[in-house]
C-alpha cells in the first residue's frame, strides 16, 4: 500500500509493468492470460492543494471476439487525473478534468488503481476488424428465408385455445 500524501509530497514518479496474471478481476475477462500491461503514475499537488495521480496505462491483452468467440489481441490505452478525495462530498467540487478517487486513510493499492483504469477502458464487446474474422454475419440474416420460417410455424396461442376446457373445437 502506497500512501498518496506522501509520494505527492515528493513529486514520485512510479512505473511499471504486469501480466493479466496479476490481475484477478481483470483476468475473467480476458481470453487468455498472455499479455502485457504498462503503468505510469505521477504524483503532485495542484495549485489548490490537491493530491493529484497522473495514471497512464497501456496493455495488449487477450479478448473474445463476440462474432467468432475466437481469442483476439486488443490493445488498451487510458489516461486519467485523479484528484485525491477523503469524502463523498468532495467529489462534487471537484473541476472536470479531474476524476474523484476516494481515499479515507489516503493509502492505496497501485494495481488495484492500474486494474481499475483498465476495467473502465475495456469495450463491452470486441470484434474482429472485417475480414480477419472466422464469422461473416451476412449468410445469417437472408430476409426471404426468415420469412419462411415464420409462416411455417403454429401460433402457439391458436394451441392454447385448443386445450381450453369448454372450448368448442
Ligand atoms: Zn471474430
């Protein structure tokens, strides 16, 4: 656990690199575990006062093409300012190119920091760019075909009515 104050207090500057392995929340959502994750981070106060980290992270990690399902190489980037905050109330003052980080006891763990950058960068869904994909989705949607399929299938309630009690059938 690093304490903010006072790294902020020396201007420290920490870099660094990890695997998806080191990771654990991270690691779920990854299609495998090869990769590799860069981190830097900055420490200074702003002209108010603040505790400010610079955190610029990079990463070329693993991710499922939600097309194919096949494993795809991704690469991440993010950049962020976060400004120290010991109360939810502080949040609100803060200017907007500065994101809150809440920290009571000023103390934080610097992979759980780089983990959450790379939470909030991640896409919901990759896909592969355009041919290079194993999947092409046009065969899939042929409108005269789905049509077809729709005709041919019994209206399931046109079946409830039948097995109505009283019903005249
Ligand atoms: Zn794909």
């Amino acid at each position: 656990m690093l304490d903010v104050r006072k790294a902020a207090a020396r201007g420290a500057v920490m870099g660094g690199t990890l695997k998806p392995l080191d990771l654990e929340r991270l690691r779920p959502l990854l299609a495998g575990d090869e990769g590799m994750i860069t981190a830097e981070m900055i420490f200074s106060r702003d002209e108010e006062g603040r505790f400010v980290i610079d955190v610029v992270v990079q990463a070329d990690i693993l991710t499922t093409c939600q097309r194919c399902l096949e494993a795809m190489p991704e690469h991440l980037s993010s950049e962020s300012k976060l400004a120290i905050i010991l109360t939810d109330e502080e949040a609100v003052s803060l200017p907007k190119n500065l994101d809150p980080l809440l920290l009571k006891d000023g103390l934080f763990s610097v992979w759980e920091l780089v983990e959450d950058e790379l939470m909030l960068a991640m896409k919901p869904f990759s896909y592969h760019e355009t041919g290079t994909c194993k999947r092409t989705t046009m065969s899939f949607f042929d409108p005269l075909v789905k049509e077809d399929i729709a005709e041919d299938k019994p209206n399931p309630f046109n079946v409830l009515e039948q097995l109505k009690p009283g019903s005249k059938h």
